[in-house]
C-alpha cells in the first residue's frame, strides 16, 4: 500500500499485453485494479538498475530510470529478506482501448507505493514524480481545473498522434491539459522527425509556446497542483536539439530558460544538476570558440602586416635604416645610398650609372 505515484514507462511498446489483461478491446475508458510484480534486471544490457513491471506473468513496462535507480537497493534488500515472495505494488491499468471512431486507444499502467517500503525518505505532501501525468491522470476526477480524458483517445500511429494534438491544443483553454498536450506533442515531434514533414519546425514553435505558457501562469498552476514543478523536459531537450543543430548559443539560451523557470521550485534536483551542467559545458564551447576565432583573426592580421610590410614573396619590402648603407660616387663625387648587400659595391651614383656625362673626380682633378 502506499499513496505516492511511481510511473511506470514503455507501456506503448506492450498494448498486447495490457489488452488481454483488461478482457480485450471495449469502448470508453477501461480501468482496471491490478497487482503489480516488480523484477530486478541486474543483467539488463541497457540499464543494470532497471526494474521490470509484470502483471499476470506478462511484462506491460519498466518503472521509469530515475525512480528505478533510487528504488532498486531497497528492492534488492526485500527480495533478499523474502526470496520466496514477490514484491508486488497495487496499480491500475487506464486507458481507451478502443477509441469511438474505432481506431486504437492506448492503456497505461499507474502504481502506488510508499517510499519507506524501499528505505527511502517520505516528503509530505510531495509525491515522488515525474511528469506529473500519473498523478495527474489519477486524480482527474477530483479535479475540475482540468480534464485529461482526451489522452485516452490518442492514436498509437506517431503522425496520426501529432496531428490529433495539433488539433486538440487551439480548443483547450486549462492550463494543466495544454501542459500534457504540449509535452506530448514535442515528444512526438522530436523523436519522429524523420519520419515527420517539418517536424523540428513544428517542435521549435511548440517549445517556443510552452516556455510562454510556463512564463505567463502555467507554472503557478502546475505548482498548485503538484506542490512542486513536475519535470519540464522541454528545457533540456530543447537545448540538445540545438546544440545538435550547431546553434550553441541558442542551446545555451535553453538551458537557462529552464534553470530560471525551476528556481528552487523542482521536485527533483536532478533536472536542475542536469540544466547547470549544459549551461557549464555550452558556455565552455562558446568560450573557445570565441578564442580560437580571436586567434584566426590576429593570425589575419599579421599576416596583412606582413603584406604591406613586403615580406611576403614577390613584393619589394621597405628597408629599414639598419638594412641601408651609404657611398661615394667615383665620378660626381656625391653620397648616395642603397640597400646593404653582399658582393662588390657600385662605384658610381645611380645618375651617373645612368650615362651621366660628368667627369670622375680623378679626371677633375687632374
């Protein structure tokens, strides 16, 4: 037993499973109580901490990585103490299996538990959460600030979903239901852009317009319900997506929007320790970027002094009074001066190499 939320993932990936469990496919939103086996994968190749979720023998997911890092030592020690019992949680699998157009619904699984089962320390009044969506769907009856039962009429096809959410967002007006349906369409969009037209075009405006949302109310709102700010992945994911892009200051720029809009406010510190370490790591990349582009540009520079100097091949350098010596004429008995040389000096001025008709100042003198 337990009154905290603990959500489970990869539920899309196990509908076959979850529909045999809830008597196959119905109209309207099918909800069913259910006990949950949780089974350690130590061997998983992916993620050793990752923690199976098993109804009636068959697998419909995984408990989300974070809380399954923080859950599998107090799991390994009750299955320790009691190898001969299962440790099981008491959920719920919800959903629209089969929405009234006919098409395929989605059914999801939600688990309660009670942190201290597992060594962990209890924080009143703050589920131990996520998105929020668990607890948001689990207590959407009691509360009329917003409906989520549009969720349970999503196609399973990503382009048939985007384009459902897209449809659905101009006609909400809750701020919690526009939250889910933002974060839901920028998943989408993002983990299908290859698959989908213009698909980082569209994720760009939808990200653009939550961070408004967020900024105009939808954080105070968000607060309420939760007590907390749930995880805001459209900071982080925004910010890889342009740094992938190449756009590292606008990468930058969104992982500060997001430090800003947690504050002190997240329910987990995780998400802001992952933000501080962009901003950290962006700001460094900038930061040589930005000096190895003032080297290149005094690299530049030289090598322009070096032009307008002559020191580059092939262009007649300006001398400098070191580098000039000055002569006797032999002939009009002037000084005159010429660049320093190796090799024998010329006896005659440069008038009088020239076929100056002046005599020598030894045919002068005689």
């Amino acid at each position: 037993e337990g009154d905290q939320y603990l959500e489970v993932v990869g539920e899309s990936l196990r509908q076959e499973a979850l529909l045999q469990l809830v008597g196959g496919p119905r109209r309207g939103v099918t909800q069913k109580q259910v006990q949950a086996v949780l089974i350690p994968e130590p061997d998983n190749p992916v993620d050793s901490n990752a923690i199976g979720v098993w109804v009636k023998g068959l697998q419909v997911g995984y408990i989300g990585r974070e809380d399954a890092r923080a859950l599998y030592p107090g799991l390994a020690a009750l299955i320790a103490a009691h190898p001969k019992r299962a440790v099981a949680l008491n959920g719920l699998i919800r959903g629209m299996s089969l929405r009234h157009d006919g098409g395929t619904g989605m059914l999801g699984v939600h688990l309660n538990y009670n942190p201290e089962h597992f060594g962990l320390d209890r924080r009143p009044g703050l589920p131990q959460m996520r998105t929020g969506l668990s607890l948001a769907t689990a207590t959407d009856r009691e509360d009329d600030s917003y409906d989520l039962s549009w969720w349970d009429t999503l196609d399973q096809d990503p382009i048939k979903r985007v384009n459902q959410l897209r449809g659905l967002l101009p006609a909400e007006h809750a701020p919690i239901s526009r939250h889910f349906m933002m974060m839901e369409l920028e998943y989408r969009l993002y983990r299908h852009r290859d698959d989908i037209a213009g698909a980082l075009t569209q994720y760009d405006e939808i990200a653009e317009l939550h961070h408004a949302e967020l900024r105009r109310g939808l954080r105070a709102n968000l607060i309420a319900k939760f007590g907390r700010l749930p995880e805001l992945d459209t900071y982080r994911q925004a910010s890889i997506r342009q740094a992938r892009a190449k756009n590292l200051s606008n990468a930058l720029e969104w992982a500060k929007r997001g430090l800003a809009m947690y504050g002190t406010e997240a329910a987990r510190q995780e998400w802001v320790d992952d933000l501080q370490h962009r901003v950290e790591r962006l700001t460094a990349q900038l930061d040589r970027q930005a000096e190895a582009a003032g080297t290149s540009k005094q690299g530049g520079s030289r090598a322009n002094v070096a032009r307008s100097t002559g020191s580059v091949a092939g262009v007649a350098s300006v001398p400098t009074a070191a580098a000039l010596e000055s002569l006797l004429c032999g002939r009009c008995g002037s000084s005159f001066e010429r660049v320093r040389t190796r090799g024998r000096k010329p006896m005659l001025c440069p008038a009088c190499s020239q076929g100056s008709a002046l005599p020598s100042v030894r045919e002068h003198n005689q």
